[in-house]
C-alpha cells in the first residue's frame, strides 16, 4: 500500500478489509473465489479479528452468523455464485435477524473474467428482503461497510454489500481511521427470535416488512443516494450505481445530472421525483439486470435502459458511448495477424499435467464422458488434453457423472463415466457429491486431484492441507482415509508424475463395474512448503532441472505434447529445449523415445545434488 498525502492507495478489497477492521469486526469467514479472495486475506493481516478459511460459503456465512448471535460483529466475503452456495442460511438469517452486526459482501463477475456465469446479485437482496449498499471506489467500501454494520445492528438484520470486479481490483486514494472496539453484546436465549419453526417464522415475517418501512424511510434520506447537479444545466440525467457511475462520467463527464445510488434496497422513491423534475432524458446504466430500471419504470417514468445498454457484459466507457452515440474513442490501430495467442496453461511441474496427459490417451481409445468441476484444473478442457466435457457447479462432477452414467445404462451404452475434482473442491461440497455415487451403487470413476493447496485462487489453505489463513499449522483431514470411510472400497492414491503407475490404475479403473476412486497425490509448485512437505515428497521437492541433449533430440515433438510451458521448440522447430522454469516434474523424460532429456547438474537450495524420482529405479 502506497501513502500519498496521508491517504493510502488501495484496492476494494483491501479497502473493505480495513473498513471492516474499522468497524470493530471480531469474526471473519470466507472461501476464495475472484473476486473476493483478497478481502479475507486483508482482514487475516489483522490480528485483532478472527480470520478463517471455511470449506465453502454456506459455512462461512453460519460461522459469521453463529458469532453474530454470540453478540460480535463479523463479515463474509464470497464471490457472486458462493451466494448461492450461502443462500440458505442466507434467507433465515433475514428472518431472524442479529445480535452483533453481520456483513455479507458478494462479489459480483460482469464479463466473466474468471467464472463460470454472470449473475446479479443485487436479486438476493430483494428476494431475501435484506438491505444493500453498492461502493463504486474504495473510499466508499471503507465507509460503506462501516456504516452497513450500524444499519444492520440499528434495523435488526443482515446485510449484502454488493461489489463487483473492478471495484474489488481497481486502486484509488482512501482516507482510513482508527478501529472501535465494540462491546460483545452477552448472548440472550431468545427462541422467539432465533429458532424459526413456523408459528415463530410467522411473527418473524411481519417483522421483516414493517424493517423494510424503517430501511425505505433511510434510503430516501441517506447521503449514500443523492443527486450530483449537471454543472452546465443540462436536461440529461442518468441513473446508476457502483463502478457504473465512473464509467459514466467518463463518458457524459459535467453535462449529466446524476442520480447516484450507494443504498439501493431499498431504492429512494422521494429522491427519484426530486431527480425527474430536474431532468427531462434520463439514462439508466447498470450491469446485469434491469434492477433500477424496473424501479423507475414501475414509478411511472420513462428512461433509456436495456435493452439500448446490454443485459449482460460491463457498462464500460466504450459501451456506453457506443450505445448513446453510436461511436467509440479512436484507438491506436494494431495488426492483430501480429498478436500471438496465449490462452491459460496448466503450470511447470503442475501435478495435473501427468493424470491428464494419460487420461486423455485412455478416453480417446475407450467410450468415455468426463465430468469436470471448477478448479484451475478446468484447464483439462483444453488441449492437448481434451479430457473434460461438462462442469455444473463446484462440487458437481462426481454427482453429475452418476446421472449420465445412469443415462447411458438406460440407452443401453457401455460407456465409461468420469468425474474429476480437486482437492478443495472435494472438502467444499465434493464430499456429498461422492456420497450420491456410492450410496446408489453408481459406477462412475470418481477423480480427486489432490494438490493439497486451493490452487486456482492463490494457493489458500483448505482442510487438507494443513496450514490455516495465517499459514500456521492445522489439522490435516486425510482424503484416503474420508473416501474409506464415506464407504468406498476400490481407493488408489497415485502420484501423478509417475505415468506408467497412472496408467495401470486407469485400465484397472476402467475394468471395474463398480465405484473407484483415483486420489492423485502431488502438491502445487507454488505452494507454500513447510517441513511436512518435505517430509512426505523429500527434501528434494521442486528442486531439480531438466536439459535436452541435442544431438539425441529427433524433433518428434512427443515431450512438446505433454503442455508443458517449459518446454519449446527451436533451430526452425527441430529441437527442444527447457527453460529455467522447470520444476523438476520428469513427465517430459519419460515420454522422450530417445532419451535425449536427462537431469541438469544443477545444484538445487541447500546444494542438493539431484536424484531421479523413485519411480525411475
């Protein structure tokens, strides 16, 4: 974090962590998802608060709502489709209310940067009947989350503040307090407010519309929603909230009267009469679903909203300007024939890269569908390997490959069923989804990759892996010995480098008519290592280099096919080569017909000299 004349630059998430700190937060769970990883990452840095990883959202949410009703204030930060996730809990939690203040802050993806859909957010407010603030910077995030924890301890309720991609990632200057320490308020037995069976339900569902009476009267008097005057008078007026509305000043700049809305549930129906009898054209931009335009709509007044701007996508300057004037800003031209394509890769040394490699030789010769999940190993799409052809949701892949493989036995097709996850995803809701599979007596090939770190968001800690959020060490829940447990009796732990022993568990795999389970075994090599590690995998983890000697190179190109982006080709294509990258991994070696791919004399840390892996002997 950069000071600059006694503000400090930082990014949303960042802002939202120390707004929360502020806040005199005690509790604070979450599971990683980008955008929102790094709000919990932030709020770790402070050790005055309780940080956790939980094993997914749903119960990151009830731990948060657990300490709210041992009376402290605590926060959960998910991304957009981790609400969903924690939407049970969710819409109880709007009924029953708080003791201490609780913060839910979803992390919404426009354009999909790094998800799997695009969905708004904003409709779990309305739909739960709990209020939400939209930042659009990151003096606001700190602000707003300060103020959200004193509405939902004033108005007795949860509370969603709703961010999205550019506001979680995008820096800008943020003035920052001091934190208040907050009295835990002693916890009250109280039935009548927190156990909703039915006859309590009801009485709870009255409460929560007259605190929507109480919210709607704040909304219209907050300075979170207010007009910004058009300085040139002009007729224009537009409507918009969160990041939207620096988009849209760089496209209307002065001469638009804006309705800016920081509280938007409920939405201000005095300010919207006071805006339109300023205004005579007004534009409504937001990203995702006509949310505010359904408001103004309703309220009998016209404006421009979708579908001139776009339901889906970011309302970024060009595409407002492009929807308003039918132009864009001219650009520097470039010749895209020049542009070299580089689309995501697996790592160096990443142990998916074995599995996948022989996988995709064994799906190829043999019927197989292959379910996938959501992980960087999602990356087994793509080529070379090919060897995905569906994902649902995290934690999907074994119960959705049961119901194909039902399906296929009922068109009478032999056809094999993969289903493959990863390690957090299996502690996240994996677990349940193996359970379907083997109480049904499925026959799918159930695949955990078992990189003992949550991978794709940044190398987290999850259950397996034996380090918390403060890299400390933790209990190490043992896959193996779960699956054994969960009642599965064909199990095979494999480390994934070694690629003949892939391939002999994979035929055994496919010749069973019956549920297997392939634990592949092997940490990322971004991992943060501790001595456990070495431990198990030796001292020599990631420390050896491989070279190609040329003269026995043929150019066959077969240590190329394994995606590797250490791996090149050069003199015109007919030789390889390694780069400083490697890790160490020796599928490339393994795969070379000539041998012309051997160990380095490279001297590893502490002067390690290298050794094969075992598997070579």
């Amino acid at each position: 974090m950069n000071k600059i004349e006694n503000k400090i630059l930082m990014t949303g998430d960042e802002a939202l962590a120390r707004g929360a700190y502020e806040a005199g937060v005690l509790f604070a769970s979450a599971y990683p998802g980008t955008p929102s990883t790094e709000i919990l990452e932030n709020i770790s840095k402070y050790k005055e608060v309780i940080s956790e990883w939980a094993p997914n959202e749903k119960i990151a949410f009830e731990a948060c709502a657990g300490a709210s009703i041992g009376g402290v204030r605590a926060v959960c930060a998910v991304k957009h489709v981790g609400v969903n996730v924690a939407s049970d809990p969710l819409f109880t939690f709007a009924y029953t209310g708080v003791t201490g203040g609780m913060v839910l802050i979803s992390c919404d993806e426009p354009g999909m940067h790094s998800s799997q859909n695009e969905q708004d957010n904003r409709n779990y407010a309305h739909f739960s009947k709990v209020p939400l603030f939209e930042p659009s910077n990151s003096q606001e995030c700190l602000d707003m989350i300060k103020i959200a924890f004193d509405i939902s301890e004033k108005y007795d309720t949860p509370v969603i503040i709703r961010v999205t991609t550019r506001v979680c990632h995008s820096k800008s200057l943020v003035k920052i307090g001091e934190r208040i320490d907050i009295e835990i308020k002693p916890y009250k037995k109280n039935i009548n407010k927190y156990l909703p069976v039915p006859s309590v339900s009801r009485n709870l569902r009255k409460k929560i519309e007259e605190r929507m009476k109480k919210l709607k009267n704040f909304s219209e008097n907050t300075e979170l929603n207010y007009i910004e005057k058009s300085k040139n008078d002009s007729k224009i007026g537009v409507i918009v909230s969160g990041m939207s509305f620096n988009f849209a000043k760089e496209v209307f700049l002065d001469n638009a009267t804006y309705l800016k809305l920081g509280f938007t549930n409920p939405l201000p129906d005095s300010l919207l009469d006071e805006f339109y009898r300023q205004v005579e054209t007004v534009y409504v931009i937001e990203e995702n679903d006509p949310i505010m335009q359904s408001w103004v709509e309703r309220a009998g007044y016209e404006c421009i909203g979708k579908p001139t701007f776009l339901p889906y996508g970011e309302m970024t300057p060009d595409v407002i300007r492009s929807a308003v004037y039918g132009e864009k800003l001219k650009q520097v031209e470039i010749n895209t024939d020049l542009l070299v394509s580089r689309p995501p890769a697996m790592c160096s040394g990443c142990p998916h890269r074995g599995f996948f490699f022989e996988l995709s030789k064994m799906s190829r010769k043999k019927d197989t569908i292959i379910a996938g999940d959501i992980g960087c190993y999602t990356l087994g799409f793509a080529e070379p390997y090919g060897t995905m052809d569906y994902i649902v949701c995290m934690g999907s892949s074994f119960s959705a490959a049961h119901g194909t493989q039902k399906a296929m036995e009922a068109a009478g097709k032999d056809t094999k069923v993969i289903g493959i996850m990863g390690d957090s995803t299996f502690f996240h809701t994996g677990m349940n989804s193996l359970v379907e599979v083997l109480y049904n007596n499925g026959k799918v090939i159930c695949v955990i990759l078992d990189n003992r770190i949550t991978g794709m968001t940044g190398q987290q800690g999850n259950p397996g892996s034996g380090i918390n959020i403060n890299l400390d060490a933790s209990p190490e829940i043992d896959i193996e010995n779960v699956v054994r447990a969960l009642g599965a009796k064909n199990v095979e732990r494999v480390n994934p480098n070694d690629l003949k022993k892939v391939r002999n568990v994979l035929e055994d795999a496919y010749s069973k008519d019956e549920p297997y389970v392939i634990i592949t075994d092997w940490p990322c090599a971004l991992k943060p290592m501790g001595e456990r590690d070495y431990e198990k995998y030796g001292q020599d983890l990631f420390k050896t280099k491989y070279f190609v000697e040329e003269e026995k190179c043929i150019g066959c190109k077969s240590c190329i096919r394994v995606g590797c982006p250490s791996i090149a080709m050069i003199k015109d294509g007919k030789i390889a080569t390694i780069d400083n990258s490697c890790v160490g991994c020796s599928i490339c070696e393994q795969v070379c017909p000539t041998k012309a791919i051997q160990i380095s004399d490279f001297k590893g840390l502490n002067n390690i000299t290298q050794k094969k892996p075992d598997f070579f002997s």
